[in-house]
C-alpha cells in the first residue's frame, strides 16, 4: 500500500532536489561568466556584473528551498527531470575548461552566454513546479524576466563591440601568456578561488542555520547557541569581503591544492543535522558532538592554512577566522563540560513549530 504524503513531507523529500540544483545553475553560469572576465578583460566589467546577478539570482532560488524545507511553501509535482539541469551544469563546465585551457574570444563568449540564457527560457528551467503557492511562481517568473533581460543585454553588448571593433581586428587575440607555468596557476587560481569561496561561505551559514535550530530546541543553552549561530553568520559576511579582493586584481596560491570535496561534504552534513534538529529527536549530547564535528573539520580541512594570498587583506582575515574556528571549539568543549556538571542530559522531543 502507497503511503500518502502530506504536502510538507514532499516537499521537504522532492523539491530540495529541484530548487538546490536550480541554484547550483545558477551559480556555474556566474562562475563560467566570472571565468569570460578574467579571460577578456575588455569585457571585464560587463561580465562581472552579469556574474554577480547570476549569484543574487541563486541565492533568490534559494529562498524558495528555505520555504519548502519548512513547509510553508508546497508543491504538487515537478514538471521536468533533473536531467535537464544535470546537462546543462556539464555543459557548462565543459566551456568554462575550454575557455581555461584555448583562450576565448569576445565573440564566441557572447555566443555562449546568448546560447546559455535562450535555451534556458526556451526549455522552460522556471518552471519548475506545479504549485498553489502563488509567492513561489511569483518567484519564478521574475527570473524567468531576469533570464530574458539578460539575453537581450547580452545582444545589446554585442552590438556595441561590434562597433567598437569597426576598422580593426573582427576578433579579440587570446591573452598572451608569459610560460606554460605561469598558464598553470593562473588557470588553477581563476577557475577555483571564487567556487571556493562560495562553499566556504555556504558552510558557515549552513552551521549558522544548524545553531540557530539548536537555540530553539535546547532551552537551557539558548543563549550559548544563539551566539554561535550569529558568530557563523559574521564569518559568512566576512568571507563574501574576500570577493573584493579578487576584483582588486589579487590572486589566491595553492587553491588547486585545496580539497573542494570535503567541504561539499560539510556542507551536505551541516544540512542534514539541521533538518534532524529542526523535526527529530535532539539531545545537548548530540548537539554537541555534531558542532565539534562541524568545526573541526573547519580546521583540518584548512583553508586558510593552505591558501595563500599577496594581499595583506587576506593575510589578516586568514589569521582572524583560523583563530574564531579554535575559540569556537573551546567554547563548545566548555558548553560540554557545563552541560555535564549541571547533569542536562534530558532528551528534547519537542520538534521546532511551522
């Protein structure tokens, strides 16, 4: 016999799916752009502000997965396979290491971006759900408006190049690069930091969002929780601050040595645990073994102990953010120690309210 779902249930099992790889679109299509305007830095300008409203537009979507996850947005079913978007995403991929690795011209870049953009409204990406949540289909239509918007910026762009060129080369020479080294790091460097940043800055909000479920549940450290989940949120804003100086012209070293997958790991743990937090059963025991957990892979993944800058703005922020993750296990190994003390070892069964 088929159990019945409630609307909540699917979509907290169904729609994460679909909104999270919707944003994760968005997200390559503002790297691969991001990647254009390192590349052509003719078009420098135009590529990084079509890039950073790729990223508002992911962070749009997921607004709409926050919703769902909580229930108080719903759905009835998805109108398309995740396939669509999984091609797309390696599509993607596949002409941003092209671009890395032969060089691209202004024109094949606005080629690309107009191809990308197009088939995104002709295949209908937005419509995503067939929902009687009107908030969610409001959402979407307005980044259908915005795909389209881009389109015809991008043509517009185009147009304009076009004139500027008049009575000189059609196309734009690929960047001279000074030896096969120096096209290493630089393709090494461009094509990671800022994905890297971007997972850095999800975690910590990811364990903001997992604190904060704690707060709720846990009312005799309340406070304690509500403190950390502010703490990691401050460490996200942070982090966004080092964008500024990728477009200051700095570089980050040794981003290829980075391992990328431990904190999609982290990331995907953090997610899990707040959903247990939020609707399971949560004792202080588990809480704390989970943000012990959370933090200390922060520190032996080592970001900031790996990857270096010529910024003296990184350098200080690298240092400041090693030493937040080591005061943060302190304080939750003192939480631990007072919890024990005080003898609060009762079960919290009570799941957070829609």
């Amino acid at each position: 016999m088929l159990v019945q779902l409630s609307n909540k249930r699917r979509a907290q099992l169904m729609a994460g799916p679909y909104t999270r790889l919707l944003a994760q679109h968005e997200e390559a299509t503002a790297t691969l752009y991001s990647t254009f305007g390192a590349l052509l830095p003719e078009g420098s300008t135009f590529w990084a502000g079509l890039s950073k409203e790729e990223w508002d537009h992911a962070a749009l979507i997921m607004t709409i997965d926050d919703k769902l996850k909580s229930g108080e947005y719903t759905f009835r079913r998805p109108e398309f396979v995740t396939t669509t978007i999984e091609k797309s995403l390696t599509w993607i991929d596949d002409q941003k290491q092209c671009a890395e690795t032969r060089g691209i011209t202004m024109r094949e870049a606005f080629k690309l971006a107009l191809d990308l953009e197009n088939s995104m409204i002709e295949t209908g990406f937005f419509h995503v759900v067939d929902t009687d949540t009107p908030q969610i289909m409001d959402t979407l239509k307005s980044l259908e408006a915005y795909t389209k918007a881009h389109a015809q910026r991008l043509q517009l762009e185009a147009k304009r190049f076009k004139w500027r060129l008049m009575g000189a080369r059609r196309s734009v020479p690929r960047a001279p690069v000074a030896s096969p080294a120096s096209q290493n790091v630089q393709a090494s460097v461009k094509a990671s930091q800022a994905n890297m940043l971007g997972l850095l800055v999800s975690l910590e909000e990811a364990a903001s969002s997992l604190y904060s479920a704690y707060s709720r549940r846990l009312k005799t450290s309340e406070k304690f929780w509500a403190k950390m989940a502010a703490d990691e949120m401050q460490h996200a804003s942070v982090i966004r601050s080092l964008y500024k100086i990728l477009d200051k012209g700095s570089v980050f070293y040794n981003v290829g040595r980075f391992n990328q997958k431990a904190i999609q790991e982290d990331v995907t743990f953090a997610v899990n645990a707040e959903f247990e937090a939020r609707h399971g059963k949560l004792s202080i025991h588990d809480a704390i073994n989970t943000a012990l957990q959370i933090e200390r892979s922060i520190t032996e993944t080592g970001f900031f102990a790996i990857v270096t800058s010529d910024s003296r703005e990184y350098q200080i922020i690298a240092k400041r953010l090693t030493e937040c993750t080591q005061v943060h296990i302190k304080q939750i190994e003192q939480e631990a120690g007072r919890a024990i003390d005080l003898g609060e070892t009762v079960l919290e069964d009570t799941p957070i309210p829609d």
